[in-house]
C-alpha cells in the first residue's frame, strides 16, 4: 500500500501568525497567508512526523449542542489505530486529521481534506451552523512541534452525532464545565480549545 503524503506547509509560514505558541483567535488573513498554495506541498507522512522545519496542517473540528440546558461539547477516548500514535488513550474534542494528497483534486483541499475526515470518523445526523475559531501550535511536545491546527466549531441543533470509527472509543456528548473539571485527562489541543473558548 502507498505510503500516504500529507499537506505540510514551511515552519517560516508561523510568521504570518505571529509567532505563537499555544491558542490564537481566528484571523481570516492569516488563514488566506497559511493556505497561500505557493507556500503548500505534500510530502510522505513518515518523513514529517519528525520534521519540526515544516508544519502539517490539521483541521480541528468540534461539535457542539446544547444538552438539559448546558452547553455540550462531543468528547471521546482515542483508540489504538489512530493515525497518531503519540495520542493513544488520551481524551479528545476535536475530530479531524491530515490533508491527504487525494484531496487535491478539489478546488478547496483544505475543506476538501476536512470533510472528507469529519465523514470518516463521525456521522453527524443534524444541521449545523460553523464558525472558524482559531489556531492551535504546541511547541512544547513532540507532536505538537510538527503540526498546525485550525479550530472549527460545529453548533449542532441536535446532539445527534456518533463515532463511524471504532477507534473513537467511549463517545457521547458532555457538559463544557464537567469537561473542564477533567482538563489533564485531554489531549494538549482539546485542553487549549477547553480553556480559551469556553
């Protein structure tokens, strides 16, 4: 089977953001500057995993509803199969993952690529407004030196959404003040999303 290769953009791009570490509010230019397709490429996942000189860009999708009154967020346990090793067991609310090089056939690859991973892990069986939220760039892990989230935020009208994935263990919808209460149970990403947006 091919080798997968992945959209990696300069780590010199960051610039245009910045230079920040941890959470940053969305800003519609930056993100017209990091998706600029002159500075974009794809190259095989195995040999950027390591590679702190670029950066993968990630969309980072959340969903929320409301539930008995309180603002919810879906959450889940990572499995073992996950793509990213570095993550197993830990707690997550975002879904999404790599641009693929099979998304490039879109005329938008980077929506393209996020869809195409929201459809993969989850079934979302309810309308949904979204919003663009903001950056995420962890330079204090390994697997956070290597990669660049973009926030999106999905406010579902119903929480009627599930895992597609077996590897999205113990999934359901939970209160945002009980998820908070748990803050080091989570992925770093999932806790910057926790404590800068809610």
């Amino acid at each position: 089977m091919a080798e997968e290769h992945v959209l990696v953009i300069p780590e010199l791009r960051l610039t245009e953001l910045g230079r920040f570490s941890g959470f940053k509010q969305f800003s519609q230019s930056d993100f017209d500057a990091l998706l600029n397709p002159k500075f974009m490429e794809f190259r095989p996942r195995s040999t950027v995993e390591e590679d702190t000189t670029v950066k993968q860009l990630i969309p980072y999708v959340l969903l929320e509803a409301e539930v008995d009154g309180k603002l919810s967020v879906f959450q889940y346990t990572r499995g073992k199969g996950q793509g990213e090793k570095r993550l197993h067991a830990l707690r997550s609310i975002g879904i999404g993952g790599h641009i693929s090089q099979d998304d490039a056939g879109s005329d938008d690859l980077y929506r393209s690529g996020m869809m195409r991973e929201l459809e993969e892990e989850v079934c979302i069986d309810a309308s949904y407004t979204e919003e663009l939220s903001g950056f995420i760039y962890d330079d204090t892990t390994p697997v956070g030196r290597v990669h660049l989230g973009v926030v999106h935020r999905l406010r579902l009208e119903s929480p009627a959404a599930k895992a597609r994935e077996t590897e999205i263990a113990m999934s359901d919808f939970a209160a945002v003040e009980d998820l908070k209460s748990e803050l080091d149970c989570f992925e770093t990403w999932s806790q910057l999303c926790l404590t800068n947006l809610y």
